[in-house]
C-alpha cells in the first residue's frame, strides 16, 4: 500500500478511536449529576464536551507514555498500529453495547500490545513500562478512589446531618456541577492524549517525523475535537449503569464521588499514568455508597464490572493480534484494507444492534429494575466468552423493564 494513504487511514482510525472513547467514558464524568438531576442529559454532555476539549490541551505526559513507553516504537509498523487501534475499538463498541463501564484506556493499550506480540514476539513490548505505567494503576487507581471517596462522603453527611434534606440537595446539585465540570477537565487530560500518543506513534513509524519529535499541534487539535464529539453523542447505556446501577445516589455522594474522581485523574495526568478514568471514576462511585451510612450498594453489579476490567486488555489484546494476523496473512497493500474494512463492518454491526433497544438522554434516568436477569446474562457472557449468552443478555432488557443492555 501507499504509505501515505496507510498513514491517513491510521491516523482516521485513532481519531475514530477517540470518538469511541468519548463516548464510552462521558459517565466517568457526568453519570452522578445526570442521576441526581443536577443536570439535565443534555446540558451535562454538551458541558462535558467542551471541558473534554479543553483538558486535552492542558498536558502532553500521557501522550509520551502511550507513544514511547508500552511498546518498542522500533518494531512498530503503520500495519501494527492500526491492527491495534481496531482491537481497541471493537473492544469498545462491544461494552458499550453491552452497558459495561470497561476502561477505553486499557483497551487502546491491549490492542496495540496484543498487534506488537503477533508483530515481534515478546521482545516487541516493554514490559517495565505496561506493569508500572498501566498495568499497577490499574490495580491501585479504584482502591484509591473508594477510599478518598468514602472518606469525603463520610465526612461531608457528617457535617450536614442536621441540614433538611431538600436544601442538601438543592446545595449540592450546585457543587456537583463544579465537581463534574473538573472530572470532565481531568478527562480531558489524560484519555484525549492517548490517542495523540498512537498517532505520533503512527508518525514515526512512517518516518514523517524523528523518533524524538513532540506531538504536532494538530494532532492535538484533532484528538481533542474528536473527542469532544464522541462525548456530546451521550454514550447513554454506559452512563445508565454508572448513575444508576451501582448506588442509588444523593447530591451529597455526588459531589464527594467527583471530586475523588477529578483529584486521583490529575494527579495520574501529572505523573504520566495511564490511568483508566473509568475505574477511578467507579471506585469513587462505589466509595460514595461506602461512605454513607445507610446506602445501597450493588455489589453484584460492580463485581461484574471488575470481572470485564480484568479480560480488558487481553481480549483487546487478542483482537489486536487477530487483526494484525488477518493483514499478515493476505498479504500486500490488500490486508490493511482488509483490516479497515472488518473494522466498519464491526461498528456497523454494534450500531444496527444497539437500536434494537435504544437507550438516549429521554430513557436513561429510568429506575433501574433489581428483579431483571440482563446483568446475569450478561456477566456469565464476559467470564465464559459465550457469545450466544451475549447476544440473549443484549436482548433480556428488551421486554420493556429495562433500558440499559
């Protein structure tokens, strides 16, 4: 193939990769106010849209991680940037489908690690820099954020125990949007740079810039509109899940949650971390139902959601390998556009679907039903890969109870 014309259809797919995971994580920010109606659905992704775009300007850290640090940028090919990329954005498509809050950031990450091990072997990754960078805060991230989480609600009901409740909620409606407002900055400058790190990645492996070069400003400028498109379109089963399912929530908890969240993702974005903001913004969740005395907590729920965390990066990364092994073997300037091509048939596959039982700003907010079985379809669907068990959990929220699978 013209590496030219290879190198804009990397470049596409890692925008296209963006706009998946805008939409994916807008809950990570948005999902608690949405909940507590402190905002409006559509207020709350347009203002978290534009705070996205923003962030993605404030900081390059993450980006130099992502470009230099997972993988050997010797052994990178446009044909193996591009595998993983798919294998990130199919991983996506599929729980987004599915209303999982799984981790965009470990997706892209196990994509492009899963297209460097079918590349160049082991030899192709750099694995002190995907254990320390990514792999650790994983683990780390979502404890840290339960515990900040859980403390600050315990000490803001504490300290408001004898305030009515109506002016509770009325108080701090006001705080959470500030609060969400900063989780939508923080967003911003940490998962908008992961993909200006693949396109530089892409860049340098076409040999358009040198090994050292810094991110051009338009791929900043790009990843940062692609972005914040994904996350106005809403994103809404996910964002269900988090505002609803996992802690029926006051404004209280809210606020306490997003402000965990926003402070653990700066200071991930500050070191370099790859941080997934949707662990962290789960754990914050969860750490607000701790907190408060009396809360319900979904346990179940959330324990399903980690099981999904911890297949996130091996699946992308078997995907990735499997993209990467279908260009390999035809062979030619034909595979890669084989490989795009699979990549559209596979989004248009999850869109078609998604609209067997759409879910959007007028549906998400409905009470979520205990007594439904989706979460259980679906939960044995992720541990067991079956993907007739998938398809009939895609389906079980169809019968009019439930909106969000």
């Amino acid at each position: 193939m013209n590496e030219p014309v290879l190198l804009v259809i990397v470049v596409a797919t890692a925008l296209a990769f963006d706009f998946t995971n805008g939409f994916h994580d807008t809950g990570n920010a948005m999902a608690t106010s949405i909940a507590t109606r402190a905002l409006k659905p559509k207020q709350a992704v347009l203002l978290s849209a534009s705070l996205n775009m923003v962030g993605a300007f404030l900081s390059l850290t993450v980006a130099a991680t992502i470009a230099t640090g997972i993988v050997d940028s010797g052994v990178v090919t446009l044909e193996v940037v591009l595998a993983g990329l798919a294998g990130g954005i199919v991983w996506n498509l599929l729980t987004w489908l599915l209303g999982i809050p799984s981790s965009s950031s470990h997706a892209l990450v196990g994509g492009v690690v899963g297209a460097a091990l079918a590349a160049a072997g082991s030899a192709g990754v750099l694995w002190d820099g995907l254990i320390s960078k990514v792999l650790l805060p994983a683990l780390i991230a979502p404890i840290v954020a339960i515990l900040v989480a859980s403390v600050g609600t315990a000490l803001v009901t504490r300290l408001t125990k004898d305030v009515p409740q109506e002016s509770n909620d009325k108080m701090f409606r006001w705080g959470q949007i500030g609060s969400a407002s900063l989780v939508s900055l923080a967003h911003g400058t940490n998962d908008a740079q992961k993909s200006m790190g693949i396109i530089l990645l892409a860049l340098i492996a076409a040999g358009a810039v040198p090994s050292d070069s810094s991110v051009p400003f338009w791929v900043i400028v790009s990843c940062a509109l692609a972005m914040a498109l994904g996350t106005y379109t809403g994103g809404w089963r996910v964002i269900r899940t988090l505002g609803k399912g996992l802690v029926e929530l006051e404004s209280r908890q809210g606020m306490a949650a997003e402000t965990s969240s926003a402070a653990v993702i700066l200071l991930s974005s500050h070191f370099g971390y790859s941080l997934s903001t949707t662990h962290v913004a789960t754990g914050s969740i969860l750490g607000s139902g701790v907190g408060m005395r009396g809360a319900k907590v979904r346990w179940g729920v959330a324990g399903r959601m980690f099981s999904a965390w911890l297949i996130t990066v091996p699946a992308a990364g078997a995907v990735g390998a499997l993209f990467y092994g279908i260009d390999t073997f035809v062979g030619g300037d034909v595979g890669s556009y084989v490989v795009f091509g699979l990549l559209l048939i596979s989004a248009a596959v999850f869109y078609v679907l998604s609209r067997r039982e759409p879910v959007g700003h007028h549906n998400v907010n409905h009470e979520w039903e205990p007594g439904e079985q989706a979460d259980e379809i679906v939960a044995e669907a992720v541990e067991a890969h079956d993907v007739e068990l998938i398809a009939e959990g895609t389906g079980a929220g169809a019968g009019g109870k439930r909106d969000q699978a």
